[in-house]
C-alpha cells in the first residue's frame, strides 16, 4: 500500500505542477498525450484504492485552479464539464438512459455542435450591457476577467435588438483562428523566443493576461454556445436553437454548424463529417456536442455533481496501430463482476506505450470475435484509454484459437451467473472465492469505510494464506500474537492495528453502508441511503419500492441492495457484527418524525442560498427524514423553494412561476412543529 500511495503522490504532485504551468502561467511543459496518460494512471490507481482520493486530486476537479492575478466571481450556477464518450455505444447509451428518464419513447429534438478547443467563460449582460466575465476556473468560481472581455472585438459591449432580458448570462468559447495562432507564435517567438504550444494554449494566456492591452492584440474569438435568463417568462424561447438564433440577433457570435437531429443517425453523420473536415477548419475542435433541444426537457433531467444530464461531447479519436493479440485474461472484481483484458505486443500511440485493453464485457469479446494471434487495430480513445477497435479477420490463421467467455470462476471455479439488466457477469461466491475476499476485506477497512490504521493489503494478504481470517467478523478478533507472526509486524506495529482494529468499531451509519461494498452503493449512494433510513434494519428490510424512491439510488441498485440482504449469510454478518463485535454510530438527527404526517412529505423541494442554522447537508437530511425529494433545479413540478441568504437564479424563477417559498425562519418552525421529540 506505501509503494501505491507514494505512486499516486509522485502522479498528484506532477499534474498539479503541469496544471499550474498549463492554466495559471499559460505554459504547456508536457505533451497533451503524456499530461492525459498520467492523469488516466492517476484516475486507475485512485479507483483501485479509494481510501487514497484526496478531494485535492487532479481527478476531482470540474475546472481548473483559480489565478492569484484576479478577482474571483461566484458563477450563478456551476459552470460544470461535459460528460464525454468517443464511440457510437457511448452515445446510443447517452440517449436511451435521458429518454428513460424522462419516460419518453418517441424522437426527440436534438441539437448538434462543434466543440471547439478554447476557454469556456460566462458574461453577463444588465440591461443589455455587459458588466461582467469570469472564467469556469474550479466550477463555482471564476476569474474576473471582464476588462480583458471587453478587448474581444467579436463580444458586444451592448446588445442590439429587442426582447432583451434585464440580465441575461450568455456562455461560450475563447479561441483562436489556426492563421492568428502561427503569426502570434513567429511574433512571439522572434522578440521573447518563446512559443506557445497550440492555439487553446495562445488562448488561454492572451485572455488571462494581467495587461487588457495584450489581450486587445491577441486576436481572440468568441462564439456563443449557450444562454440562460434569470426573471423573464422567455415562453418562446421553449429550445436551446432558438435561444442561440435570438443570441444571434442580438449581435453576439454563433457558430454556423448547428443541426437540428432526431435520430441517432443524422447524429452519426454530423460526427463523421467534421471528423474528416476538422483539419481543414479555420480553429481547432475535438468533438462535437449534443444537447436535448427543448428547454422543458433540460431541467427536467437537470445535472449531476459533475456535468448536465442533457448534454454530450462526442469527441474524435486518436491515431490507431495494428498489432498482434498474444491473449486475454479474465480478472475477477470486489464484487465478483469478470472483466476481460486484452494483452497485445506494445504499440506506440500518441506518446505513450501500449501493452493491454479493457475489453469490458462478454458482448465486446462476441462483437469483435477475438482469436489468439489475431491482427486488431488499437486506439487510444481521446488520447487517453486503449481501446481495442477491431479485427483484421483476413490475416487470421486456419487453426487460430478462439477466446471464449468463461462459465466457471477463474480463481474460485464457481460457476458464473450474468445480470442481463447490468450486462455483466458475476461470480457470486462472495467471501470464498480469495480474489473477492482479498477486494472485498482490503475494501471494508479502507480509509472511507471502517479504518483500520495500518492494516494494508500485504497484510490482510497474509492473514488470509495463514488462514486467520475469512470475514471482516475473524478482524476483530485477532490477537496480537496473531500478528507478530507475520513478516515486518513486530509488536508494538501489531499493538497499534489491534487498538485501531477496536476504535474503527465506532463509525457512522454512511461508512457502514459503504464498508459493506454492495454493488453500485459507492459513498455517494451510500450517504444519500444514510440520510434517507433511520435505522439499519429499516435498510435490511426494505423492499425494492421503498429503495427505488431514495433519490439517485435506481432500479438496479436498488436491486442490489435487496439482493444483498436477502442472503441469509449477509444478514448473519451484519447482525454478528453490530450485536457481538459491538459496531455502533450515534443517531446523526436530533429530531424524530412521523413521516406521513410532516408538511414535507412527497413534496419535491429545491434549496438555494445559504442557511446560518444548518450546512446543506443536515438540512438535506432533516427534510429527507420529513419525507421529501430534494431536486436541484426549478421546474413547474416543484412544490417548494427553500431559500437563505445570498440566493441565486433559483429565487427568481421560482417567483416566476409562483412556486411556494419558504425562508430559514419559517423553516425552522415547521421542523420544530413536526419534531415528535
């Protein structure tokens, strides 16, 4: 565990260097391929070992670290990233998962666009004239960069037209023309024998730049991709194109390529048109980007911590390499799901070297009908994953063996069963196939789950060969002389894994649920579950209906929860170790309620602002225990805003469209008046 920590130290430290030189001082010290490989070892190793994710890493960052050289700005709402995919799947995964969502089965009105490689910022316009710009910077906050905005001369100081909204938040790409881009480099380089590295780059300094006067030379450009109103009806304004037609007409910058889909197909098309025209394009793109069309539909599937559910970026594949396929291992999960690794002879991509792929699922060996010592065709998927793409079938020998799935286990030789809703295939022998128990104890005492200071997988490793331990239940109650007998644990290292083996016995209710490692209930799921039940065998007992209606915990999680439960071997140990080990956590409400009888219960409630009586996450779980689903965007279906001071956009369309809104004092007397305490 210390070689892995200090790995992912060395990769943390690194980035963030590459990040502050890249974003901050506008210099690119390392290749974009070899910044994205490290950033992908990163993210690999910090999902292998969770307990090591830092909420400073590179890989839990939206944006990128804010400059000292300027004001920050608090966006009105998150300027979040895009979730991305590089294949036809990705995308046919993206649009059937917002028509369930959305419970549609009919076409629906898509919007396609370039992506274009600059700087996303955000500019807000008062009556029509802009008072003021600000950078994505970490997400929630931005850099003042409105004196350097205002030199862009394809931005509008005032907007023309009419139906122009008293504030209105228009958001977009900086960038740079390829032509401005070589003549900035050959000026730069000729009087400070420096270049920048690619236009994104040229871009990013000249918009940053600590001079306006610089930035008014630079040549940058502006194209509109989005805006958002924050009082007006705006009721013709029902789709995202025509909000970009009327920014159009208001004199600010749209991109011509705009083309409205209803099928998957016209999708494609747009894709692989500019995938062969982007070279010959005036400025860089990487992708394009799909958004749902109608505005009503957008905040109804709303966002996520990290990006909309409403839109995708279909970004470009990298260079591909043919090379021969030695074999492919299957590896067996914490949760028992077999992934299937294609091993290869090394290939070169983008800067980096290549051994192996993820092939993901049994469905992916079956569409490519892999063969040893075939001839396939490799990719790094956006310059970062390997992907295997396919099979040159016509090179393949006569005798040439096929790779088939397994049907039995290949550690513990269980036969192995397939979940046709989650497409994958599991074994199910849980703590008695080694490479789950490995996984799954090395897992249950982690960093975000029951600590256990000390205790890493070279040990728990030997535990196990030596036969001391099966379950988490045989942890706490070891001896030290039980560990003094391994290699490097002498008795005072032993002393201090016993003592912290018995003060991890008092924990909370979220890191219990989580410690458990049932498929799909990761932290997030798990605190949202914490928050939602009171007490565990309310959990243990709950049936799928009752699961299904904790907000962001779906059909198959909830499936897996049940399932878990209803294993009498599961139930034993959970029971085992709350009622003989003595694992406990203190209530974390200090009210009680009757559910069905509080003001709150079915409403959908959204929050906004800041409260001096609660952090958003008591509160969130005080009205959750009330019996309401807390959504984070304003539509016609809410019941009810919650707001503080400090409010955002969320205040004023509420008040438009006359939803019920209850402050912080008015708050607090309904909970006291539920309470049944």
């Amino acid at each position: 565990m210390t070689s892995i920590k200090n790995k992912i130290d060395k990769l943390r430290k690194n980035i963030l260097k590459y990040q502050y030189f890249y974003h901050t001082l506008d210099q690119s010290i390392v290749s974009d391929a070899e910044y994205d490989y490290l950033l992908h070892q990163l993210y690999n190793l910090e999902s292998k070992n969770k307990e090591l994710i830092t909420l400073d890493s590179p890989t839990q960052k939206v944006g990128a670290n804010l400059s000292n050289k300027f004001k920050k700005i608090k966006h009105f709402s998150p300027m979040l990233s895009l979730e991305n995919t590089f294949d036809i799947n990705g995308y046919l995964t993206f649009e059937k998962r917002i028509k369930k969502l959305i419970n549609i089965e009919r076409t629906m009105s898509l919007c396609c666009e370039l992506k274009i490689d600059g700087i996303a910022i955000s500019i807000i316009y008062e009556e029509g004239i802009l008072v003021r710009a600000a950078t994505r910077g970490d997400g929630f906050k931005g850099e003042n960069v409105t004196a350097n905005v205002r030199m862009i001369e394809s931005i509008p100081l005032k907007l023309e037209g009419t139906d122009i909204p008293k504030r209105l938040e228009i958001r977009g790409e900086v960038f740079m023309l390829k032509s401005d881009f070589i003549k900035l480099n050959q000026k730069y380089n000729m009087n400070q024998n420096k270049s920048f590295s690619n236009p994104r780059n040229a871009a990013a300094g000249s918009l940053r730049h600590i001079n306006p006067k610089i930035t008014a030379k630079r040549k940058l450009r502006f194209s509109c991709y989005g805006c958002y109103f924050f009082a007006e009806d705006n009721q013709e304004l029902t789709t995202h194109y025509k909000r970009l037609m009327k920014c159009l007409s208001w004199g600010l910058p749209v991109n011509k390529e705009i083309v409205l889909s209803s099928s998957y197909i016209e999708v494609i098309e747009f894709y692989k048109k500019f995938e062969k025209k982007r070279k010959s394009l005036e400025f860089d793109i990487d992708g394009i980007v799909i958004k749902v069309n109608s505005i009503e539909l957008q905040n109804k599937l709303g966002f996520n911590t990290k990006s909309p559910r409403w839109a995708i970026a279909f970004k470009f594949f990298s260079a591909e390499r043919i090379t021969t396929l030695n074999d492919v291992k299957f590896q067996v999960g914490r949760t028992g799901s077999i992934t299937p690794v294609a091993y290869f002879d090394p290939v070169y991509i983008s800067g980096v070297m290549i051994s192996k792929a993820s092939l993901h699922n049994k469905s992916e060996i079956e569409r490519l009908n892999l063969h040893v010592n075939d001839s396939v065709i490799i990719c790094r998927s956006g310059d970062v994953i390997p992907k295997l793409l396919s099979v040159i079938q016509i090179t393949r020998c006569n005798n040439a063996k096929k790779i088939i799935f397994p049907k039995f286990c290949p550690v513990c030789n269980t036969k192995l069963l397939e979940n046709a809703e989650e497409k994958i295939i599991r074994c199910h022998a849980g703590l008695t196939c080694d490479a789950q128990k490995k996984k799954s104890l090395y897992h249950f005492f982690s960093k975000k789950s029951l600590y256990v200071i000390g205790l890493g997988p070279k040990i728990i490793n030997e535990l196990i060969q030596k036969g001391l331990v099966k379950n988490p239940i045989d942890f706490f109650y070891l001896k030290n002389f039980d560990l003094t007998k391994l290699q490097n644990v002498g008795n005072k290292k032993s002393i201090n894994i016993i003592n912290s083996i018995h003060e991890c016995k008092k924990t909370t209710f979220k890191r219990f649920i989580y410690a458990l490692g049932i498929p799909g209930v990761g932290e997030t799921v798990s605190e949202k579950i914490a928050n939602y039940f009171t007490k565990l065998d309310e959990l243990m007992n709950a049936d799928i209906l009752k699961l299904n209606y904790i907000e962001g915990v779906g059909k198959i999680i909830s499936n897996n929860i049940f399932n878990y439960f209803s294993i009498i071997s599961n139930r034993d140990m959970v029971n085992e170790l709350i009622i003989k080990v003595g694992i406990f956590w203190k209530d974390q409400d200090q009210y009680e309620f009757d559910m069905k009888k509080t003001y709150f219960f079915h409403k959908k409630i959204v929050l906004t602002g800041v409260f001096n009586s609660f952090s958003r996450m008591e509160l969130k779980r005080i009205l959750i225990n009330l019996g309401a689903k807390i959504l984070n965007n304003i539509s016609q279906k809410t019941d009810c805003l919650i707001y503080g001071k400090n409010f955002g956009s969320k205040f004023f369309k509420a008040k438009n469209l006359n939803i019920k809104m209850i402050n912080e004092e008015e708050l607090k007397s309904l909970i006291l008046l539920n309470s049944t305490k």
